[in-house]
C-alpha cells in the first residue's frame, strides 16, 4: 500500500477528469455517482494506508514516498512526494470520508441542476487538491494544493454565476455569487502573499523547502526566538489568517456561502478553512521556536473567535449563522495552535468537521424543502415537517455547543483546560464567554428555524423578535410544500450525526478515559501533557459544561413564542445590535481602507498616466519645441508625438543614471 | 587597397541561413509555379524551419564560432535559436486560416515572416554589435509589414505605421550608441569592447557610458521594458493577432538573447555599474504593465501591457546575471513563448470568419460556445499568472529564487507583489468564459475544423503543462546554456 | 588613427569647394537679363499646366523604389571591382551570390506585376 500512496489524490484527479472532458455527454446518474465513486475510492485507499501506518513502531510512524523530481536548481530541488504520518493521515480520513458523505449529499441536493458535470468536476477537483496540501512532503508543493483549493473555491462560490442574489425569502442584500468568488479569491490572495514571501525566507535561510531538512535545520540552526524564524512564521500565519479565515481577513467567509449549500459544508466548513490550522501543526518545529508569533496566533485566534461569535448572535441568514460560527470555531483552533496544545487543535478540526458539516447539510436539506429560504424570521415550525432534518440538526448543534458527551464537548473542553493550565486565564476566560455566546447563537438558529409556529406562508401575521413576519411576503417563495428529502440526502445526515456524537470519544480526557488522539499524535507534536490534579480537571469540564448549558438555555427562554426579549433587548441597545447586525462594519471600513484606493490606482495609471499626463506634456513641450522646424513636426501625427517625447525622456534619464553614477 | 579576406564559415551561421534561404525558394516559388491554391508554401517554409532546428540541436555543444567571432553558435544561442523556430513553426500554423479567413496572400507573408526569422536568429548568434544591428533591422523590417499585413484594416495600417515610425526611433538611439561605443574602444565586437573596457580611463569614458546607455536604449524598446514600451500596446491591438502572437515571443526572445550577450560579456558588471538602472527599468516595467492590463477590456492589449510586464520578470535574470540569471532568462523565454502562444493561439480560435472576439463582453460564456479554445486559453492564462504546476509558475520561481540566491531580494519581493497583481486581470477572461451566459452572435457549429491551427494550440498547451510538471529536462539543458 | 581620414576630409573639403565655386563664380561672372520667359521652370520644355502638388499614381512611387533599389546595389559593384585581382575566385563566388539574391527579387518584382505600367 505505501507505494500507493498516490493513488488517494490520483482517484478524485482522475474522476475530475473524466467528468471535465466527457460529462456533459454522460447521463446524469453516471456522472454524480463517478464522483461520489472516486471519493469514496480515494477513502478506501486512506484507510488502508491508516492500516498500514498503525502497523509501523509508534517511533517511526512515517511513511514517505517520492514520486519524481519536480524541480531541481544546483543543489537545490523539489520532489512531488507524499509524507504520511499521524497528522496527515487524521486529515486525509476526515476529507475522503466527509468529502464522500458530501458528495452523495450532492447528489440529491443538485438533482434539478443542469450544469451536474461541471459542479463534479470541481469538487472532485478540490478534493484532489486539498488531499495534495496534506499529504505534501514539502512547503511548495503544499503550496500547490493551497492555491489549487482557493481556485477551486472560487469556482464553486460562484458556481450560480447567473444569479444575482441566492438569499430567497429576505429583504437582506448580500453579494451576488460572482462578486463573492473574487472577494474570497482576493482576500485570500492577500494572505498568500505574505505566505509566499514566508516560503521564501525559507528557501533563503534553509537552502531547501523539504519537511524533513527544514526541521531538521530549524531544530540544529537556531535558538528559540531567533528573530528570522519569528519573521518566516509570522508571514505563513498571514497565509493562514487568509485560508483560515481569521482577523484580519475572515471577512470573505460569510459571503462564501453564495455557493451551493454542499460547497459551503465540504470546502468552507470541513475542509479547506482548516488548512491554515493543519499548515501550523504542519510546521509547529517552527512555530515552537518562535514564542512571540505563538502569542499572535493565541491572540488572534481568542479574538477571532470572541468577535465572529458575537456577529453570529444578530444574523438572520441561517447559513451565515453557520458561517460566523465557522470562523468562531477555527479561531478555537488556532488558539490551540497558539499555546502549543497542537493535537487538541486538531482534535477540534475532526470534530467540527463532523459536526458543521453536519449543520451546513442539515440547513441545506431546510433550503431544498422551502425552496432555498433561508431568512429565519421566515422559517419557524419546522420540527414536525422534518423530523430527521431536525434530529440530526439538534445533534449538530449540541455538538457545536458543547453539551456534555458530544463530540464538541471533547474537544473544546481539552482546548480550554490547556488554555488555562498553560497559565494564560485570560485567553481561557474570553473562549469560555465565546463558548457561552456558541451555545447561545445556535440554540437561537435551532429555536427559529425548528420550534414556535411556521412563518413562511404568505400573508401570515405572526411576530419575531418584534418583525412581522409578512412584512417580507414580497420576498417570499411561493407554492411553499416542505417535505423531507429523500435517502441520499438523508443518509449522510444520519451518518455525519452519529460521527458528531461519538468522534469525541477518540480524546477523552484524562479523568474521564484515555486520550486515544493525543498518543496517536504524540510521534508528529512530542507534546508532553502538563500533569493536571483530577480535581481541577473535574472543575474545568464543570464550568465548560455550565457554559454550554447556560447558553443553551437562555436561548430556549429568549427565542420560545414571538421572541419579545431579544426584540427589547435590541431596542434598548440599538447601536451595539446594528454594529453586531452589520458585522462590525467591517467590509465597509475595508472597501474605503484599501479596496477603492486600489482601483483608484489602477485607473490613474491608465486615464491619466498613459492618457492625460504624458499626452499633456508631450503637448505642452510640442508647442515649445514648435520651432524646431518642419522635418520634426512632419512626424508628430496623432498620438505619437506624445510615445517619442516620453521615450525621449526615457532615454535622457537612462543616461544620466548610467552616466552620473 | 588591401583586402583582409573574413573568415567564412557558414556551419555555426545555417540557423539563421536556412530560414532566408527558405524565405527566397517560398517568394521564388510563389510566383513561378502554377496553381491557385498555395497553402503547400506552408509545408515548404515548415521543412525549412525543421531543417534550421535539426541543425541548431547538432550545433550544440560544439561552441563555434565564425567570421572572426562576430558569429557565436553557444548553447544560449541556439537555445533561443529553437524558442524562435518553435514560434516561427507556430505562428504558420496559426495563420493558415487566419489568412484565409481574410483573402491575404500568404506566399508574401511566409517569405517576411521567414525573414523575420532569419533576422532575431542572427541577432541570438552575434557576437558584434554591428552584427546585432543588422540582425535587428533584418528582422524588425518583415515584421513592420506584417503588422500592416491587413491592408484593408485600419487598425493593422495604424499599428505598421506606428511600429515602424517608432521603431526607427529606436534604432536611431540603438545605432549612434554603436558609434559611441566604437568611439570610445576602437571596436565592435562585444570580446574587444570588454577587453579595452578593462582600461579605467575608457571604463570611466562619457562617452562609453553613454554608449552603453543607448544600448539600454535600443534592446529595452525591442523587448519592451518602460518607458520604452509606448508601441506596444496600439501595435500589439493593431497587428494581425498571429503576428502579435509572433512579435510577443520571439522578438523578446531574440533581443533578449542580444541584450543578455552584450551586457554580460562586453559590459562586466565590475566595469559598468548597470545592475541598478536595469533593476529600476524591471521594476517600473513589471509595474507599469501589470497596473495598466488591471482596466483593459480588450485581450490583445491586455496581453501587451502583460508582455511589457514579463519583460521586467526576465529583466530581472540580467540583473542577476551569471549562469543562474542566463538559465533563469532561457527557461523563463521558453516557458513564456509556449504560454503565450497558448493564449494567443486561442484568442485566433475564438475567431469566426474574419470576425475576431477580443473584448471580455466578446468572450463571455465562450466554455459553451467554443469549450477547447476556452480550456487553451484559460490553462495559458493561469499558467501566465504563475498558478502551479504550468511552466509560467517554475519558470517565475526560477527568476524569482535566483534574485534572491543573489541578494537581490527586494527585487524578487517586489516582483512576488506584481505577480500576484497580475492574477486580477488573467483570471477575468477565465471568469467571463466560464461564469457568463453567451454573448450574442456565436454561430452554433464552425464551418470548418482549423486543424493546423489547433495542432499548433494544443502543441503549446501540452508543452505548457509538460514544463510545470516535468521541468527537469528543460531545466538541465537551460543550466547548460552559457555565454562563450 | 585620425590620419586614416584625413583624405576623406580633404575629398569632402573639395568636394564642397567645387560646387560653391561652380554657383558663385557663375553667380558672380555671368551677366542677368532675365525675362518672363526665362524664368519659366522648364525654359526649353513643355509649359507646365495645373499645380505640381497632386496625387501621384501609386505605380510611380513602386517603379521609382524598385529602381532605387537596384541602383544602388550596382554602386556595390566598384569597390569590389577594385580589389577583384587580389581573390578572383573568392570575389567571383561572392558577388554571384549577391546577384542571386537580387535576381531573386528581380524575379519577384516581374512575376508579380511590379513593371507593369498598365
């Protein structure tokens, strides 16, 4: 099997492309099935490395295979080769097998749409690519899959390109699916460019982009806080900031969800948003050596998740919920990353995995019965209609809160007790206000779209929070018949469910079991676990536990009937609900920061540069020189008196940089 | 009188011999034979390209050189030599239809694009500024004519006639900077020009600077470095769009080759301080074309302002210099003529007739329409923006790494920065093709397949993946390029 | 090195000499009456009807540069000529070669009309 390694990408490659060149031309259940069939091949042969890798000694728990050399530079070279350990064979399980489950979802959720072949091309084309970030043995070939799966999520946000808004049923504006691809492209691109210049300085410092001798160099070479390694990871964490959706640049997250509700829960919930953690665990040799850069990880992720958690407590898009919740949770993670608890990090990245696949699913299967409505002020009522739609969204929920025994208790409880037993109480204080603020946000999401009375038929008065619901009949979908959806859909509800609830089980902490994670991971991070008495463990998962069912139910309370508290609460505070409502003003504060400064800039060089100014010189100048006599002007006609007046003065300055130096 | 006989030798000369030799049989054949269906020319000038390869690759290795080493047959030479067949062989294969399309003769155009040929392949093998010049004009001439080659189009008049005019310009400063430079060495073989340059009192010459400078001068217009670079854009736009495919690569390659040839061999960076106008000419070339391709609607000239721009990247291989900047330079030539010729190559298949589709709004929803063209075109374009694994990515890290291997890291800093600008504007077509509803007017079915055309199209598509993904052999080959 | 050129300084002083001399010593010795008809452009020639400033038919500008063209080359011939006894062979080859080439384009001009005046 370890010579077929391979093969895990290969499969999805191989179906992306049987679909690119011949899909259209295949019948429709032959194409979405091809797909699911590559994933769900690509995750035998994961498991089946899994097998193997197991089998090896704990202390040589690599398995490392090189295809060909890529590039070779004198001394300097770059092979296409796979790196299987414990950290990327966790990632490569978590996305064959939710990329599979999401692909048969896809199935049934894009049933009625026409152009199937291109949106299993580019899912399966993601998949391959995202499988290439982990299973890469060096930081440019990673670098590949990193800018092979922002390509493709840009493709598949604005996968409903001739549509100019998808939010159904709501008088809310969002950006059209176009403009949302190019937000995310540019955003992230902004972060890949300090990602670059990080693997740069690498190149320079190292000699070399290979796992094995840059760690090795790192560990041999420099002391910790050595300022260039702080330099070289704080530019990756910039890349991460961009993919991970972190401050400064989560803002491209939410607006992502224009893409089809399966692209939302495979590429910007369960996997591509969680490379920015695994590039961190990826290259923690590094980040361990630069303590000040591990404090901005810590800092940023605390604050990332505090802040999204916040935007999401206002938001009346059911899928924008999820997605600030997204960006709230992957600040847990990079938190983790930030004060060196690394297999808790990714612990967290499994369960969410799990879990908000499962809620984006869920909310998608809510979309395909009301006709793609997603305004919870029109929701409401939903729980008899779809009884396995509401199950499986519950247990998404309680995972995502929190609540004892699911599988994000586990995992965020072990991110906190690290947190403060690593002594930083602070970080640990604002991520147990976050999680009382998680439990509170989805309980809402929950009560709205499931519990009181239904509120999507047109002309119906019922309230919420204070809004009459028929104020947006205008936008209502008509000949509204919800149903439950059929198998293929529900199947992979039913089995992302049971994952969100036993996942946790796998690191379970010391009190209460045996952290099976944590010694599967223990040869990648050596990270020794800091002895914790079992009495103040005990009180940890006490006050994690209270936190989550705290929240839990203050949003039972607020959100049973028509909502009247939230609805005084946000009028008794109306300018802290509309800075939460409209996101901290954050995309306007960018789009006047930097967006119009750089198309103003494009502009000037073109109008006025090319145009104005040098036309006008040349102009100006023409007159002056207009003695110059007849052979010279006999040559100035239309604009090219102004091309040989400016190469002239290209020339005169050649010269007298060459000349005076 | 007396008569010092040359020494002629015409072996390490036949790649650029056989493409005029060709250019006069294709003229020759064109009027004296009968028939009213030429397009067997095309095979002729085809086998006479394939010839000049065929000896280009014996060539190599033996480092020869001829007529008194104004003539030098080293492995960068013929390493551009065989950039400029390739293109040469391509833009044929474009052109059949094209041609066709549009009711042009195509024995006349065979015959100056041969010539062009002929001329950028000795500009590669000279060795003597004189020689260079006349490589110059001879392949600046044929392609001033082509660029008007659409008699009845007015913007392919404009473009001839502004190339031309402009162009002169050029080779006025080119040409006085010749006779500065033999002022102030007494030669012109680029050899003798650094020998007595290693004198301090020539070395610190005005008027060698000056020289020197207008050297800068003359190759910057040719490959298009600002603020030179104001041609481009209006003849690029203008000329016959194989030709500007033509012009893009191949001239660059071969004023390239000349410009590398005469800054590092008669101007040794000890004795000429021009690392730093260079860097500053990349650096305002690469910004100056990225910027300005942001707002252009039209392909053609968005693809000159990003020719002007991918100049600066390959300015920046001089700056470094050394073997690593000459291999940057020809993988970097290399990977840019197939991808180049990727796009261009695409932009004709788009073409209906003697209707073109250039503008974004023309292109919009072409995956339906045309999905080969568009797939073409959107690899090359992404290749262009550096995206893994197309030859325009390695061929970036390459130019990028050696800068910084040499201590030149703001340059490669800034020219990471003006890449990543740069992805705006080649991934907005893609966007349009493959995210919009059709435009008006495309016909359902093309009358007929343009196979040459697609030949030369998926040729430069596959060797545009094959050089990102297996850039070993090439590079290998590159690394054995050097300046004799 | 500038003693090189010191009889192309002194043929381009005659030169310039012989022409002045040529203008002024007529200007200077010859005596002026001048007459209507005599200052006509082409005093012994056709009177001139309408304005020199028309279009020209294109085909002039084609036969005026094609003979331009060869005209010039033959002036190749008289330098070559002049060293022709040191290489006869050697010359001999090259100049065939020359000739070839512009036979080739002599051929061209025919073939496609270029002396045609009509």
């Amino acid at each position: 099997m370890s010579q077929f390694l391979w093969l895990i990408p290969a499969l999805p490659l191989l179906g992306a492309t049987i679909n690119l060149l011949i899909g259209r031309r295949l019948p429709r259940a032959v194409s979405c099935w091809l797909a699911v069939a590559a994933m769900a091949a690509a995750f035998g042969a994961a498991v089946g490395a899994f097998l193997e890798l197991l089998a090896l000694p704990s202390d040589a728990q690599v398995i490392h295979q090189t295809l060909y050399q890529w590039v070779t530079v004198g001394k300097f070279s770059v092979d296409v080769g796979f790196w299987l350990d414990p950290l990327s064979a966790i990632m490569i399980l978590v996305v064959t097998l939710v990329g599979t489950l999401i692909h048969i979802y896809a199935v049934g959720y894009m049933e009625h749409e026409t152009d199937y072949a291109r949106f299993f091309t580019q899912m399966n084309l993601f998949a391959f690519m995202m499988l290439m970030l982990v299973l890469a043995d060096n930081y440019l070939l990673m670098f590949l899959g990193w800018e092979g799966v922002g390509l493709c999520s840009y493709l598949l946000i604005g996968f409903y390109y001739n549509r100019d808004n998808t939010a159904v049923g709501t008088d809310e504006k969002f950006l059209s699916p176009r403009s949302s691809g190019t937000k995310a492209f540019v955003v992230t691109r902004i972060g890949d460019f300090g990602f670059t210049l990080g693997i740069i300085l690498m190149f320079w410092t190292f000699g070399s982009l290979s796992f094995g001798e840059v760690f090795h160099g790192a560990e041999t070479m420099f002391q910790i806080g050595a300022p260039i390694i702080t330099i070289m990871t704080l530019l990756m964490f910039l890349g991460a900031t961009g993919k991970s959706a972190q401050l400064p640049l989560f803002v491209w997250l939410p607006d992502a969800m224009a893409g089809p509700t399966p692209v939302s829960a495979l590429i910007h919930a369960a996997t591509m948003v969680t490379a920015g953690v695994y590039m961190i665990g990826r290259s923690h040799v590094l980040y361990e050596l630069a303590p000040a850069t591990m404090a901005v990880v810590a800092v940023v992720g605390v604050l990332t998740a505090f802040i999204a958690a916040t935007i999401a407590l206002t938001q009346r898009d059911l899928k924008r919920v999820l997605a600030y919740s997204t960006v709230s949770q992957l600040g847990y993670m990079m938190l983790a990353m930030g004060i060196g608890a690394f297999s808790a990090g990714i612990f967290h990245l499994m369960t969410h995995a799990f879990f908000k696949a499962l809620l984006f699913l869920s909310a998608g299967a809510v979309m395909h019965a009301m006709n793609d409505m997603v305004d919870m002020r029109r929701l409401g009522g939903l729980r008899k209609i779809l009884p396995i739609t509401f199950w499986t969204f519950l247990i998404g929920a309680l995972a995502l809160a929190g609540f004892p025994l699911f599988s994000g208790f586990f995992s965020k409880d072990e991110i906190l007790s690290s947190a403060f037993t690593s002594g930083n109480v602070a970080l640990w204080v604002v991520g147990v206000v976050t999680a009382l603020l998680t439990a509170f946000y989805i309980f809402r999401a929950v009560s709205l779209t499931f519990g009181g009375k239904p509120r999507w038929k047109v002309g119906e008065v019922v309230t919420v929070q204070g809004a009459v619901a028929s104020e947006l009949d205008a936008h209502a979908a008509k000949g509204l018949h919800p149903h439950e959806a059929k198998w293929v859909m529900t199947l992979p509800l039913i089995l992302l469910a049971l994952g969100a609830l036993f996942a946790g089980f796998l690191g379970m902490p010391a009190v209460l079991g045996e952290n099976r994670l944590a010694r599967f991971l223990e040869p990648v991070f050596q990270h020794e676990t800091p002895h914790v008495s079992a009495e103040l463990e005990w009180l940890l998962i006490g006050i994690s536990a209270a936190a989550a069912l705290v929240g839990i139910f203050i949003a039972l309370r607020f959100y049973r009937g028509d909502a009247k508290t939230p609805a005084r609460l946000a009028a008794y505070y109306p300018s802290l609900y509309k800075l939460l409502l409209n996101k901290y003003w954050i995309d306007q504060i960018y789009d006047a920061l930097i967006a119009r400064p750089g198309r103003w800039l494009a502009n000037a060089f073109w109008l006025e540069l090319d145009g104005k100014i040098i036309n006008g010189i040349a102009d100006g100048l023409g007159n002056a020189f207009r003695g110059f006599g007849n052979s010279l002007r006999s040559l100035q006609t239309g604009y090219m008196r102004g091309y040989a007046l400016a190469m002239l003065i290209g020339v005169v300055v050649v010269i007298a940089l060459l000349v005076m130096r | 009188m007396l008569l010092t006989l040359p020494e002629i030798n015409l072996y390490p000369l036949l790649p650029a011999l056989i493409p005029a030799v060709t250019a006069m049989l294709v003229m020759l054949a064109d009027v004296l034979l009968p028939g009213k269906n030429k397009s067997w020319l095309a095979l002729l000038a085809l086998v006479g390209l394939a010839a000049a390869s065929y000896f280009t690759v014996m060539l190599f290795g033996a480092n020869l050189s001829a007529f008194n080493a104004s003539i030098v047959a080293d492995n960068f030479a013929l390493g551009i030599a065989l950039v400029i067949l390739g293109a040469g062989a391509a833009t044929i294969l474009l052109s059949l239809d094209y041609l066709r399309a549009r009711q042009l003769d195509l024995g006349e155009y065979l015959a100056l694009l041969l010539g062009a040929v002929s001329g950028m392949i000795l500009m590669a093998l000279a060795n003597d500024l004189i020689v260079i010049f006349l490589g110059l004009e001879l392949f600046s001439l044929p392609l001033y004519v082509l660029s008007a080659f659409w008699r009845t189009n007015d913007r392919s008049l404009e473009a001839g006639m502004k190339y031309f005019l402009l162009g002169s310009f050029s080779s006025a400063f080119f040409l006085y900077g010749i006779a500065l430079l033999y002022g102030a060495t007494d030669a012109t073989n680029l050899t003798k020009i650094s020998a007595a340059a290693s004198e301090p009192t020539v070395a610190s010459n005005p008027m060698f600077l000056m020289g020197a400078a207008l050297l800068i001068v003359g190759f910057g217009f040719k490959v298009g470095l600002a603020p030179f670079q104001w041609w481009i854009p209006d003849v690029y736009e203008g000329a016959p769009t194989p030709i500007t495919a033509f012009m893009s690569v191949a001239t660059k390659a071969a004023a390239f080759a000349a410009f590398f040839r005469a800054f590092m061999v008669a101007f040794p960076s000890a004795v000429v301080d021009w690392q730093f106008v260079l860097a500053l000419l990349a650096v305002v070339s690469m910004t100056v074309g990225n910027v300005a391709a942001l707002t252009q609607t039209n392909l053609k000239r968005m693809l000159a302002y990003s020719s002007i721009a991918n100049a600066g990247y390959i300015l920046i291989a001089l700056v470094v210099g050394g073997q690593a900047g000459l291999s940057a330079a020809l993988f970097y030539l290399a990977a840019y003529t197939v991808m180049n010729l990727g796009a261009f190559g695409g932009l004709v298949a788009m073409g209906q007739g003697d209707q073109e589709r250039l503008t974004l709004d023309e292109l919009a929803g072409a995956a339906q329409t045309k999905p080969w063209a568009a797939a073409a075109m959107a690899i090359s374009l992404l290749s262009l923006a550096g995206f893994p694994p197309f030859a325009g990515f390695v061929a970036k890290f390459f130019v990028f790494g050696a800068a910084v291997n040499a201590g030149y890291v703001w340059l490669a800093v800034i020219g990471v920065l003006n890449s990543l600008v740069s992805v705006y504007y080649y991934l907005h077509p893609i966007v349009k093709m493959y995210m919009n509803p059709p435009a008006e007017g495309w016909a359902q079915a093309p009358a007929r397949a343009p196979i040459f055309l697609a030949v030369a199209v998926i040729v430069a598509v596959l060797l545009t993946i094959a050089m990102g993904l297996f850039p070993g052999g090439m590079l290998n080959f590159a690394q054995a390029a050097m300046v004799k | 090195m500038s003693g090189d050129y010191f009889p192309l300084f002194v043929m381009l002083v005659v030169s310039v000499a012989f022409a002045a001399i040529g203008v002024g010593v007529s200007a200077l010795l010859g005596p002026r009456r001048p007459t209507a008809i005599k200052g006509q452009t082409y005093e012994s020639g056709m009177p001139s009807i309408g304005t020199a400033r028309r279009r020209v038919w294109v085909r002039y500008y084609l036969v005026a540069v094609v003979f331009i063209l060869f005209d010039i080359e033959i002036i190749f011939f008289y330098p070559w000529a002049v060293v022709f006894r040191q290489a006869p062979i050697f010359l001999l080859v090259e100049m065939l070669a020359f000739v070839t080439i512009l036979l080739v384009g002599y051929i061209y001009v025919w073939r496609k009309g270029g002396f045609d005046w009509y």
